[in-house]
C-alpha cells in the first residue's frame, strides 16, 4: 500500500489561493468537500462578445471584510448552469475555467460566478476542482501558505507543480 500522505499535498479547510489568469494574488478559499463545483465571488457581471467567443466580465473584492479593493476580471464563459446553494436554492451561474494555485501546487478548475458578500469567504473550492489531488485535514488552516504577491500574479514555472 502507497502512503498518499508523502505524496498528495494536504489542505486545511481553509486556505490562501493565487488566481493568477484573473491577476488575484491572493484570495482564501473555503476548502469544501460537501460541495461539488468550486463559485467565485462576482459582482457588477458583465457578459460580451470577443473575437466571436462569450466573455464575461466582473469585479471581485477579494478581501473577505472589505470591499475597498475591487479586481476588474475578464474570462471566456465556458458555459451557464443551473446551480444548487447549499440552502436549496437553484441560481443560473455563468461559468469560467481558471488556474488556480495552492502552495506549490496548479490546478485547472471550473468556477461558477455569483455574488458571495453574505458569505464567510469569497471563494469556495469544490470537490470537482480538488479531483484527488489532496488530503483534506479538516482541523487544520492555511497549510498551503500565503501566496506571495508577484507581478502578475504567476509563479515562476520552475515552482509550479501540475497535478
């Protein structure tokens, strides 16, 4: 038998992220196994036609207790759906797929937009997103560390690892 522990990187419930195709330098994340799509704090969403593709654009407060900062972002919409909160509650989302980094760790995922300032935290990272990737100590926090702030929000390739 493997021990995944040496081998997955372990998540608290809890956790800083880097954004870095939205240019969001840091961001926490509530590390969600109970949920299955990851959703994105979004307001002031604006759909709009580039080079014949969907786009969307939207503004972000990525602090959780102020929205003096505001990121204006722009991604290609992947799709719409109908999502479910966890209240019950069905919302059609526009959805975008984004690079998301956790410590030294890169993942694709999709996220779904929608407004999040009654929430505790402005991003929630479902168990699509996490795909096996990690081990969830749910006791712990920040067990990734605080990204560093950085230009345009990348790592150096040599410091991303892929899963």
């Amino acid at each position: 038998m493997t021990d995944v522990s040496i081998q997955l990187p372990m998540l608290g419930w809890r956790e800083w992220v880097a954004l870095p195709e939205l240019n969001i330098g840091q961001i926490k994340a509530k590390i969600d196994t109970g949920a299955r799509s990851s959703a994105l704090h979004a307001c002031a969403i604006d759909p709009y036609r580039k080079g014949g593709q969907r786009w969307i654009m939207f503004a972000i407060h990525p602090s959780q207790i102020s929205t003096d900062v505001v990121v204006e972002c722009h991604a290609p919409v992947k799709d719409r759906r109908l999502v479910s909160d966890s209240g019950g509650h069905k919302q059609r989302r526009y959805v975008i797929e984004t690079e998301i980094v956790l410590g030294r760790t890169m993942v694709r995922a999709e996220m779904t937009l929608t407004n999040r300032d009654s929430m505790r935290f402005r991003m929630l990272l479902g168990r699509t997103a996490m795909n096996t990737r990690f081990i969830i100590d749910p006791c712990a926090s920040y067990l990734q560390g605080k990204p560093e702030l950085y230009r345009d929000a990348r790592l150096p390739e040599q410091e991303i690892i892929t899963l």
